[in-house]
C-alpha cells in the first residue's frame, strides 16, 4: 500500500488527524514528512521500520504506532519536539538496542507506552523525559530500570508488570505526583522503604512476587484505595493498615500470612477483602464483623469448616464466595439471613448435604447461587422462594429429581444440573420463560418434559442434553440443537399420549415436518 499512502498523504496532508489504522500498511512512505497533523495513527499496521522522514513533522503531537512489527525507534523520533504522546506498544523491540537514547530528547512528552515487547532494559536517557505523566513498560523482559525514572517528579500512572524485574530503585521514591503503580508479576523479594515517600498513591499492585515483608513505612500510604498483595505467595509479614482509611480494596489472596492482620478490622470503610486460596488459616476471625461496609468478600479455599456468626453484621454485602472449604449444613450460621443486599452466594465445593436453611430467607434477593460439588442428595421444594435467581449452578450433586416448585424462578437465565442423577424432569420446566441455557448433561434422563416445548430459541439458546439415555426427543431431532429440539417438542405436546413416540413427527433441518420419528 505503500506507493498508494504516499499519494493519500499528499492529498490530506493538512489534516489536523491522519488515522489509517488497520489498514494493512507495509511501509511508511517518504511521503510522510508533507504532513502537517497533529495526529498520527498507524496503529495496528504490518509496518516494520520508521523512515528518516518520521522525524520531519514538526506539529505532530500524537504518534499511534501500536500494535505494528517494529523492531527499532530510529534517531530521527528525537526530532519531533512537539510530540506528546508515543504509542509503541505490542511491536517487536528486542533488548535494549531497539530505544534510540535521542528518545531522551522528547521533552514535552507526557505518555509513553513500550508495552508487550521483548525489551530487557531501558537507556538511561528516558529519565530526561521529566513531563511523563503515564509510563507502561509491562509485559517485556527487564530485569531492572535506570535509577533517572526517580526524575519523573509529574508521573502520575506507572506499569511495570509483568516483567522479570528483582529489584526497584529507591530512587523511585521521587515521584511523589505518582498515583497508580503496577509492579506485579516480577521477581521482587524486597519493597525499598522510600516507597512510602508517594504519598499520593490511591492504587498499589504488588501481587505475584516473592516479597516476604511489606515495609513497615507502607503503613504512611494512608491515600490508597486499592491495594494488591494476592499471589505473593513468600509473603509472612504486612504493615500496619490502620491509618489506611480511604481503602476500599484488598487482597491477601494465596500469602503465606498465619492470619489477617489485626489492623485490617478498623477499615470499616473496606468494600471488597480477598483472601481466598489461605488454607493455612483454617478460620475466619469474629472481627469480620467490624468491616461493616464490605460488599465483597471471598474467603474460597481457606479450609474453613464454619462461618462466625458475626458474618451478619456485613449488611451491605452484596457478593460471598466461600467454595472449596470444608462447611457444613449443620453449622451454617442462622446470621446470613441478615444479609438483605446479597445478591451473588458461591458455594461449591463444600460438604452441605443439604440447602442450608438460613440463606432461604433471602432468596428474593439472591440472583447467583451456586452449590455445585456437595454431594447432595435431593433439592427441596424450597427452591421456589429464590424468586430473584438469575444463574443457579447445583451440578456435581446427587440429585434424582428437580421439585415443581423451581417454575417459580421465573428470572433465571441460566440453569446448569449437568452431573447428577436425574430421572425424571418437572413439567414445570416450562415456565422458565427468560432461560437462555440449560445444561442437563451427564445425567439419566429419558425423556425431556413436553413442556420444555413451550420454551423459545430465542432465548433459550443452548439445551444441552448430552450423555444422558433420551428417548424422546430421539436422537436424530436431539443432534439437530437447541431450535429443533424445542419445534419438535411443541410439535407434539398434543398427540404424544395417544400416538407413542413412533407416530410422531421429525422436524427436518429447515424447521417443517418431514415424515415420522
């Protein structure tokens, strides 16, 4: 395209935005330099080298280069003086080489992103880039980054994640205007204390790390709303989180901590607490009762056996997932009951024999609930109070038989029993009217209820009926999908009683009746 984009240069050279996107451009032609744009988009291009000429656009202040095959930033893109924003990520710079140190020389630059390439270190010469307000380095190779990034005292956005980095510099310490920063998914095992110097931080990511020790001076970040520490797998030992009152979220998921710090029970402003996947706690503390403004909790695969009773202070929680934990029927706490605002209820993976009857009272307001993998042996007909339920999951139990009453949860749209023991299935099936899949897999189911035929595809777009016994549908109607199997159905509701299954009618492919089954 490259003779084809000179000529279109030339023609719409005094645009203020030249956005040729996507347009499977192979070269940037000589052309380019009789550009007057403000703008300049080649995005998500087959472009494998910058000309010269790149650097002839003296009014360019947006350069979009994403998503292209570009192996090196050439000397000349230190000529653009104007330029404030540079966009390079998801190219192909290898190493270090590929940074032309004239980069450095981008002083009105304030968004520079060299992410998803393959780049293991950065010239030094980036840290004169001292009007940077967003960096995203994340997803290339580096071990580590030049001390000069301490001079980007305007750096409000900095990503470094998923990197091999071992090690940050203190002088980071200095970007005090710093407001987000993303370091996870390194190799650090060690935070420097002048981290605490970014006072204005409201969103810190530290997961998947070796890090040991949070620093106790962390404990000064008091502006942070979020905080990350899951999968830092190594870590014993967090600061104090007392003074942290603007934190809204945070994640202890899969750490080596014996317990939740105490400090964590005076955020009662705390909305979302992750600390799924810490068997080694093997409870949840009474003090859960004090964070009275969570709305998210998950404390999945903590080897908890019960819930304290105090989980029904936590009026305004919305979501629970406590899975893969070893609760039981007998000590499900009465208190959950108290939990009016819940709308989303995980419990697989657990020992409940039963539905336990403390959440039967706030069925209305649930819209999830899933109780997959518990063993039960029969869904009482109490089922039917969940009015609300918009996904309900119970596969993986031992169910032989749904009762009438789940016609009354007319809201769901998704039903998954796939994996139990089903014989027979309620008429009342037919009444789910907003369902849009259904997964009675795995089961030893006969026959689909005639009812199920007034259901409509759509919204019912998925049935799935796979290894069970049918014998009606038959086979050959069953292997067509979801629409014919509902035809075929509501075809011969009527007549099923006095013809038999043999006399009743095939629904070919193309929806109209071709002989008999």
């Amino acid at each position: 395209m490259g003779a084809s984009l000179g000529k279109e240069m030339k023609k719409r050279s005094k645009q203020e935005v030249f956005d040729a996107r996507a347009k499977g451009i192979g070269e940037i032609p000589k052309e380019v330099k009789l550009l007057k744009c403000r703008e300049l988009i080649l995005a998500e291009n087959e472009i494998r080298y910058l000309p010269d000429e790149i650097g002839d656009l003296p009014n360019l202040e947006v350069l979009d280069l994403a998503s292209n095959a570009i192996t090196t930033i050439p000397s000349a893109i230190g000529k653009l003086g104007a330029l404030k924003e540079l966009w390079f990520g998801n190219n192909k710079l290898f190493f270090s080489s590929p940074i032309n140190k004239e980069v450095g020389n981008l002083r009105s630059l304030t968004k520079l992103d060299l992410s998803n390439n393959k780049l293991d270190s950065l010239p030094n010469e980036l840290g004169k880039l001292a009007n940077l307000v967003f960096l995203d380095i994340s997803h290339n190779s580096m071990k580590n980054f030049p001390p000069e990034f301490g001079n980007f005292r305007s750096l409000q956005h900095f990503n470094c994640s998923n990197n091999k980095i071992v090690a940050i510099p203190s002088e980071l310490g200095n970007c005090t205007a710093l407001q987000e920063f993303d370091m996870s998914n390194n190799g650090l095992v060690k935070l420097p204390a002048e981290l605490a110097n970014l006072k204005s931080l409201r969103v810190l990511s530290i997961g998947f790390n070796r890090i040991v020790v949070v620093p106790p001076e962390f404990a000064g970040l008091t502006n942070l709303v979020s905080f990350d520490l899951g999968d830092c797998a190594m870590l014993e030992e967090t600061c104090d989180l007392s003074h942290m009152k603007s934190l809204k979220t945070i994640c202890f998921r899969n750490v080596r901590l014996p317990g939740l710090p105490d400090s964590l029970w005076r955020l009662n402003g705390l909305e979302d607490l992750n600390v799924r996947q810490n068997a080694q706690m093997g409870q949840l503390s009474r003090n859960i009762g004090y964070l009275v403004g969570l709305k998210v909790l998950a404390i999945a695969n903590m080897g908890l056996k019960s819930i304290p009773k105090e989980i029904g202070y936590l009026v305004n929680l919305e979501s629970l997932d406590a899975g893969k934990n070893q609760l039981t029927t007998d000590l499900f706490p009465q208190e959950i009951g108290r939990l009016r605002k819940l709308k989303v209820l995980y419990l697989p993976n657990n020992t409940l024999t039963s539905l336990p009857e403390e959440i039967k009272g706030i069925g209305a307001s649930l819209n999830e609930l899933d109780i997959s993998n518990n063993g039960m042996q029969e869904l009482t007909e109490e089922i039917g109070a969940f009015t609300g339920l918009i996904r309900f999951k119970a596969s993986g139990n031992n169910y032989q038989s749904i009762p009438a009453t789940i016609g009354k949860c007319i809201a769901i749209e998704e039903l998954d029993l796939h994996d139990n023991k089903l014989h027979v299935l309620p008429a009342e099936f037919g009444e789910l009217i907003n369902c849009k899949k259904m997964d009675l897999s795995n089961n030893m189911v006969a026959k689909l209820p005639w009812e199920l035929g007034r259901l409509t595809s759509p919204p019912l777009m998925i049935l799935n009926v796979k290894s069970n016994p049918l014998l009606v549908p038959p086979a050959g109607v069953v292997n067509k999908g979801t629409p014919t199997v509902l035809l075929w159905l509501r075809r011969n509701e009527k007549g099923a009683g006095s013809k038999g299954v043999s006399g009743l009618e095939y629904v070919d492919t193309d929806d109209h009746p071709k002989g008999t089954v």
